[in-house]
C-alpha cells in the first residue's frame, strides 16, 4: 500500500488526518501544501471528483495506490481499517455507531463553526492583500462553486453577524457536549481513545483563544486538551508546524447549514 | 416480540434508510410508525425515546444492557450492517468502504438537503399550513432542537428565499450530474457492489424522474434511471415501499418496468 498524505499545518482536518496516520503507524510520505493558499487545488496533486466536491471545504487528501481520498474522518477510519489491530477505532458495533455519530455532530456543527471563526480571526486580512488578479489565479482551479463563494466572502470581508453568533453558540455547546463526556473522571471521549477525540481537537484546539468565553470554568476540557496535546501522535504532528502557533492557521471549511 | 424497534416516517429519506437496511438484512423489527406532518416526532412520549425529536430513532434489545437507543440514520445502517448477520452492505475493500462514506456524506449534508429545500416547499409546506394556525406555532414551539425550529418555521410558511431555492436548483443539477458520472464507472454508486450508499442515494432520489424531468430521464442520465429501477427491483425495497401510506412515496412505482 503506498500512502502519500497532501497535508495543511497541523491543525482542523490536517491535524486529524496527520495523528491518524501516526497513531496507526502506516508508512506515508508527507507532502505539505499551504491549504490558506488554495494549494489542494492546483497541479501539486491529483485530484478527482471526490476531492474537488468534498464538502470538508480545504482539508487534506491522501493518495493511497493512486486514489486520491478525502473527508479526514473518512481518511482515519481507512487508516485504521487497513491495520490489524484497529487502533483508534471501538470494533464493537454500538461503539462504532456512537464515534460515528459523535463525529458526525462535530463534523456538522462544530467544524462548519471554527472554520468560519477561525478564518474571520485569521484568514481575511492575509486574502485582502491579494490583487484581484492575482486572487482570481488562485480561485481559478476550484471547481466547488460553493466552496469558491466562501472564498470571496473571506476576502471581501462578509461576515454574516447571525453565522457569527450561531458560530459562538455551536462552539460553546460543542465544549458543554465534552465536559459532560469527560464528568464521570473518563480520560477520553468515548472511553477508549478514538477518531472522536482526534476530529474533537482539531476543530476545538484553536477555539480557546478566539472563544475563551465558551472554555471558562470548563474544567474537565482544559485537562482533555493537555492529554490530547501530550500524545506522541498529536505531539509529532504539531512538530510538522512551520508557524509558532498552528492553531491559527485555518483555511474555509465546511458550510454552516443552509436550513438554519 | 423483535428486539428492534424502529421509530420512522415514510420511506423516503432519513426514515427510508434504516428501513431498507433492515429489510436487506432480514432483520425482523417492529415498525413504529410517527407521522412527520402531524408532528408527532415532538411528541413527549417519543422525546422520552429521542429527546432531540428527529426521526428516525432504533432502539435495540441488549440482553445485559436494556434498549439502547440509536440515532442518526446513515450511523444507525453501519450499525444494522455490523451488528446483525445477513448479507453485507458494506465492501471488503477499505478504499471501497470510504467511498460509501464519502458518498453518504455528500448526500447527507449537501445533496438532499437542496432536494428536501424543494420537496418542503411542495409537498410539506402546503400540507401542513392547512392546519390551524394557532395550533401550528404550538407544534413548533415544541421541537427541541432550535435550528429545527428555525427550519420548520421556513418550510412551514415559505419563506425560503429565492437565492436559496435557485442555490439548490444549481445543486440538485450538479448532482445529479456527478451521480450520473459516478453510475457510469462503475456497477453501484460507490463501488462494484451494492452498499449503504446505494440505499442512502436511493432515498433521496427515487423520484427523480418525476420532481426533475428536464434533468434526471432515459436521454440525459441513462445510468441513474437503470440504477434506480435496479435497486427497487430489489425484493427489500419493494417490501420497504409497501410500508408507504402516503401519495409522495408512492411515486415510487413510476420505477417499475413496463
């Protein structure tokens, strides 16, 4: 099986994507691309429906024998499904189902959150510097016309304030949702460690600093984030940050759902 | 008595998953019925089951454990696949099997919420709006979840914007594009094999060629019609659909062969 891994820095999707891989001990080759410069989009990788359509938004792809995949809670579970062992996955079905739901919750109202409070705070300055032209060439190649829309927005600076409390909201429910986990003394999310935990941190990481209200006087969270931080595989691949504080880095997401 | 109850609608998108899954497992269960426009799913003796009100919702008999309560429909079918013998709804392949999620992702979250947008604005909205006013806001005031509240509110009294609805106009037309594509490389939606992503895309597009003639018809995307004729020549599904009570799932037979 030979594995190469587009990544971003070390944090969102990339972060669940780069500790799944050392988590599972796959041989990968690492490539980095720059996800705040629309760089999964151009010639340095190969692309298909799948990943150009991927409703992750900017996220990282893996190429496994030519197949370039997307979705980082996908790429895990392929990462753990291909191991003998299943590390970071229950293989007991009602397990199974409640890390899948869990991660679906994240992935629907969490990632779509951070990602839009993430690139408000971090983003849309470094986007407005572009030229037109120059914005237009890197806009270019991306075939997801929704994706392509956020993209504009950040530039141009359109923050909807109702997307921005809904944001607030989601993160703050979503911090609630893991204090209630970790209240019986639980290291982990689910028990086990587990895929939960990996996507819970990538998106809530960077939340501490532009959120802080939603984190205080959450106790059990702060000592969570410390457990996730201190893991070799989290450890190594936030070593991979080319930047003093990756959890800064975040390129356009998923959508916030259009039913409201 | 079945140790799986299942807590559903109509079969037709989220309630219609579970329900062919079952079915393609042989799974006996017992069908709990909730009529969606009626509101039942609001009801305090289902919040006691699901508190968030959606449906549909699986309980499971565990000897040691009690019921235990499932959610979420594309997990509960991973879960009705792993959990009870019968033919498997999943590939071997691990590349195939993130397939069948990717695919179930992208209809769950992109592709049929722009098809529901317009199927809410037909059927459902002027369905329920017969109903007295005063109840209707009652009924509403009751779902749990607020963003379902904010959706009911919309679908309820039409008040999707025309940007919205032009937004999933273009998404059901790209879509149905890339099933059509997909259809073409291969047997089944995802891979080889008939998979979850196959009941899952089913769901939401078994009506196809009757809610979008111009785009979905034996000229224009010959894959998705012979797909979707195939999946409900499938003994399970035709037993799914027969569980139908109302005219919108009935549609369902224009897929018979003359």
């Amino acid at each position: 099986m030979a594995l190469v891994l587009y990544h971003g820095a070390p944090n969102g999707p990339s972060l669940t994507a780069l500790a799944a891989l050392f988590e599972t001990g796959h041989d990968a080759e690492l490539r980095p691309i720059d996800l705040t410069m629309a760089e999964r989009h151009s010639d340095k990788l190969p692309h298909n429906t799948e990943t150009e359509m991927s409703i992750e938004g900017e996220g990282p792809v893996l190429v496994a024998d030519g197949e370039p995949m997307a979705d980082s809670v996908f790429l895990a579970c392929y990462l753990n499904d291909t191991t003998q062992t299943s590390p970071i996955a229950p293989t007991d079905a009602f397990a199974r189902w409640e890390m899948m739901t869990w991660c679906r919750q994240i992935i629907e109202r969490v990632a779509p959150a951070a990602a839009y409070l993430g690139v408000k705070a971090h983003l849309g300055g470094k986007l407005s510097s572009f030229s037109d032209a120059a914005f237009e060439k890197l806009m270019a190649p991306i075939k997801s016309e929704d994706l392509k829309a956020r993209w504009n927005d950040i530039r141009e600076g359109v923050f909807d304030d109702e997307k921005i409390s809904d944001s607030k909201a989601k993160i703050k429910a979503a911090v609630e949702m893991v204090e209630a986990k970790l209240g019986d003394g639980r290291d982990w999310l689910l028990g086990e460690f587990s895929i939960a935990d990996l996507e819970t941190y990538a998106w809530l990481a960077g939340m501490r600093d532009i959120e802080l209200a939603a984190f205080e006087g959450a106790t059990g969270i702060n000592g969570w984030l410390g457990r996730m931080k201190a893991r070799p595989s989290v450890a190594r691949a936030l070593s991979l940050a080319t930047t003093p504080a990756p959890q800064e880095v975040w390129a356009p997401g998923p959508e916030i759902n259009r039913w409201g | 008595m079945s140790d799986v109850t299942l807590y559903h609608w109509e079969p037709n998108a989220n309630s219609g998953k579970p329900m062919l899954a079952l079915m393609e497992k042989g799974v006996e269960f017992e069908s709990h019925y909730l009529d969606l426009l009626n509101f039942d799913q609001h009801q305090p003796d289902y919040l006691a089951i699901n508190p968030q009100g959606t449906i549909p919702a699986m309980t499971h008999r565990n000897p040691k454990l009690g019921d235990r309560v499932l959610t979420e429909s594309t997990a509960i079918m991973e879960y009705v696949n792993a959990a009870f013998p019968g033919p498997q709804l999943m590939p071997d392949d691990p590349k195939d099997q993130w397939r069948v999620r990717w695919w179930m992702k992208f209809i769950d979250q992109w592709l049929a919420p722009s098809f529901s947008m317009i199927g809410w604005s037909v059927f459902i909205g002027p369905a329920v709006r017969k109903k007295d006013p005063r109840e209707l806001e009652a009924a509403i005031d009751r779902i749990p979840l607020p963003e379902r509240r904010v959706a009911w509110r919309k679908a309820i009294y039409g008040a999707f914007g025309e940007e919205e609805m032009k937004e999933s106009q273009r998404r059901v037309a790209v879509g149905i594009r890339m099933l059509e594509d997909a259809l073409s490389q291969r047997e089944w939606l995802a891979c080889n094999e008939y998979s979850l992503a196959d009941i899952n895309g089913f769901n939401s597009t078994y009506a196809l060629p009757l809610s979008q003639p111009d785009l979905a018809n034996d000229e224009k995307t010959p894959h998705i019609l012979e797909w979707l004729r195939k999946v409900y020549e499938r003994p399970a599904a035709k037993k799914t659909w027969a569980m139908g009570k109302t005219d919108m799932v009935k549609r369902v037979k224009l897929l018979e062969r003359s």
